[in-house]
C-alpha cells in the first residue's frame, strides 16, 4: 500500500486555473486598451473622411464665382420683384372703366346723362327725359343689375323731379359697388 | 470552532503576493474606461457635428451650383431690357415725366382738353400713404369735355402702361370732368439684401408673357407718340 500523497496534481491543477486567469485578465486589459485606441483613432479617421473643411473651401470657391455674377443676379431680382408687384397691382387696381362702360349700356338712348360720378365705391348717374316710361327702363334695367347682383348691390332713388319749365324729368340714381 | 481571522501585515502581504498578478490589468482595464469615458464621447460629438456641417455645406454648394447655372444662361443685354420695359410700367421712383407724357398723349388720342393740374412733388424716397398699400402718386385732373369725352379718356388711359395707372374717380358733366388718377411706383429696397447664397430664381413663364404684353403697350404708345408728332408738326407748317 502505498502511503504517498501526490499533492503535486492538485498544486498544478489550481494553478493551471490561476495562469489562465491571469492570462484573461491580461488579455482583456490589452483589448480594452487597444479597443479604446481604436475607436477613438476610427472616430478620427471617419471626421477625416467627412472633411467638412474641404467642402467649405469649395463653397468659399463657389461664393467667389457666384460675387463675379453679383450685378446680374440682382437685375434678376429687381425683375422677379418688378412682375410679382406689377401682377399685384394689375390684380388690385379697380377698374373703373369697365364698371362705367356696364352701366352705358343700361341708359337708353332717350335718357341723356347730365353728371355721371363714380369712385371705387359708388356711382351717381344723373339724367334727363321727357318721358317717364323711358325713365322706368331705365330703372328696371338697374333694378336686375341688383337683383342679379351684376356690378352694382344696391340702388337709390335721390332725386325724380318734372322741370315744368322745360318739360322735362329730372332724375339723380345712386349705387353701391 | 470559530476560525478566527487574524488580519495583520503579513496577511495583507499574503493576499497581495497571491493577486497580484491580477492588479496590472485591473489597472489597465480601469484605465481604458476612464479614457473611454473621457475621449471617446467627445469625439463622437465631434464626428456628429463634422456630417451635419458638411450635409448643410453640401446642400448650399448644390444651390450656388443650381444658381451659378441659372445666372450663366442669362444674357446681360435681354435681362437690361426687360428691366427697363418694367421699370417704365412700375418705376422704381415717382416718375413725373411719364405721368405727364401719358396724360398728354392720352389727351391728343382721345382729343380732349386738360386743363391746369397740380401734383404734389414729395419725397422721392418715401411712398404717400394709402389703403391699397402700393405706393401711388394721385391727383386730379380736369378736363374739358363732355361725359363721353370723360370716358374715352378713362377708357384710354386706363390702358396705358407707362407707367402703371388707375382711375379711382371721375365727376363728367355736360361741358367738363374730372378725373382722379393715381400712378404707381415701388421703390426696391435694398438689394443689399440679396445674398450670394439666396436661390436665384429664374423669371417664370408668366412673367415672360407680361413683359411682352408691356413691349406690345409701349411699342403701341410709342407709335401713337410719333402720329401725334407728325399731325403737330404739320398742323404748324
């Protein structure tokens, strides 16, 4: 029987265990490190590869070219700004002559205009006619100018009064754009 | 039995001799994560920075390139032509000449009299105030004739473009009238304002039309112009 205690093959075991330990903290010391570096040079490398300060030196170039052709892109400016104005205007602007011209043609020819007044809100129309029937046509017409709501929205009567000097009917009317 | 610990120098050097070895990469370890933590959030923010400097920087060369095309087509000449044929119809200042040329003429076509008129001479470089916002020179002007007269003069006028006018009034009686005219004007600003960088915008189908819609009324106006020069001039021989 033997007596002998080989206590060697434990010692090797737990120290096998204990060196590979070792050699993974080591290891992992060395990648964390290694790691670190790398991220931070790839990092580097990449803002490298962006290079923003290149491209602002192609848009410094750009700017350079763009002050040569300054004049001609503000002439460019002043014409847009001109049409958007002068299309702005031409769309605002009342046409007075237009609303005049409608309403000539709702006077018959036996009522002659003594004033015609008109503005951007309102017109006077003031006239003269021996016969009653032509100033009720004259009315009528005015009269489905409102209703239809054609120019004119409303109609007054300011006047109808017989000149017995002259035998004649004076008449003042008045409507609201 | 209670195992009592006894924790002396020599203890603390027997612990130390046996992890020792584990001590230098902890270090390390602990060093790379300070380091991580110090330098590598920063550079990332530098590298997040740098791509949206660079997107904004690639956007304004695209559009410097875009209006670096446009401006390249454009011909000087035609492009100083077309301003003057608007800057007629809508003067960048109060241009008394055309509006009294325009009245003129327009009186001569339609053969009505203009009797005395008076326009307010303001500041040039400030704009009169009033409810449709444009800036406009308005006045009255009196003229000798009858409503029919009155109104071929509105009619006529009122198809002038130079410069760009409104009627907002007229008073016609049997023998006289009265017209209220107003004559726009804008003046610019300053095109200081206009930046190398700001998008250049080419002049628009519509646009073009409108510029030749204002050659077609002035090359009319021009020629009525010569017409009435001739019937003066032989009126006086």
């Amino acid at each position: 029987m033997s007596t002998n205690i080989n206590l060697l093959i434990h010692t090797d075991k737990e120290t096998l265990r204990q060196k590979k330990r070792i050699i993974f903290f080591n290891l992992a010391a060395a990648v964390s490190l290694i790691g670190v570096g790398l991220i931070y040079f790839g990092i580097a490398i990449l803002i490298q590869i962006v290079n923003p300060g290149s491209l602002e030196r192609e848009h410094q170039k750009l700017l350079v070219e763009m002050s040569k052709l300054q004049s001609r892109q503000k002439n460019l400016f002043t014409l847009n700004n001109r049409i958007e104005n002068i299309n702005k205007i031409m769309k605002a602007r009342d046409t007075i002559s237009k609303k005049a011209n409608i309403l000539f043609t709702k006077v018959p020819s036996k009522l002659p205009l003594e004033s015609f007044e008109i503005d951007n809100k309102s017109v006077i129309l003031v006239g003269q006619s021996n016969s009653l029937s032509v100033i009720g046509e004259f009315l009528s017409s005015l009269t489905d100018m409102v209703r239809k709501k054609d120019t004119i929205k409303s109609l007054t009567l300011n006047n109808l009064e017989l000149d017995t000097e002259k035998n004649v009917y004076n008449i003042s009317v008045r409507s609201e754009f | 039995m209670e195992q009592k610990v006894n924790v002396d120098i020599t203890a603390l050097i027997i612990i130390f001799n046996k992890n020792k070895s584990y001590i230098l990469p902890v270090l390390i370890m602990l060093i790379s994560l300070f380091l991580f933590l110090q330098f590598v959030p920063p550079q990332f923010n530098a590298l997040i920075k740098a791509r949206e400097e660079a997107k904004a920087t690639l956007a304004k060369i695209a559009k410097l390139k875009e209006n670096l095309n446009i401006l390249s087509n454009i011909n000087d000449a035609e492009l100083n032509s077309q301003l003057q044929t608007l800057s007629l119809a809508l003067p960048l200042r109060k241009d008394y000449v055309g509006i009294l040329d325009t009245i003129n003429l327009t009186a001569k076509k339609t053969k009505v009299d203009v009797g005395s008129f008076s326009i307010r001479i303001g500041d040039i470089s400030t704009s009169e105030s009033n409810a449709d916002f444009f800036p406009m020179i308005r006045f009255p002007v009196p003229i000798s004739t009858d409503i029919v007269g009155a109104y071929r003069f509105v009619d006529e006028i009122s198809q002038a473009a130079v410069p760009l006018s409104n009627v907002y009034y007229v008073n016609a009686g049997k023998d006289s009238a009265s017209v209220g005219l107003a004559f726009y004007y804008m003046p610019l600003g300053s095109t200081s304002d206009v930046s190398p960088d700001a998008t250049v915008v080419p002049v628009s189908q519509k646009g073009l039309k409108l510029i030749d819609q204002l050659i077609e009324l002035q090359k009319e106006s021009l020629q009525e112009t010569s017409l009435v020069s001739v019937a003066t001039s032989s009126a006086f021989k």
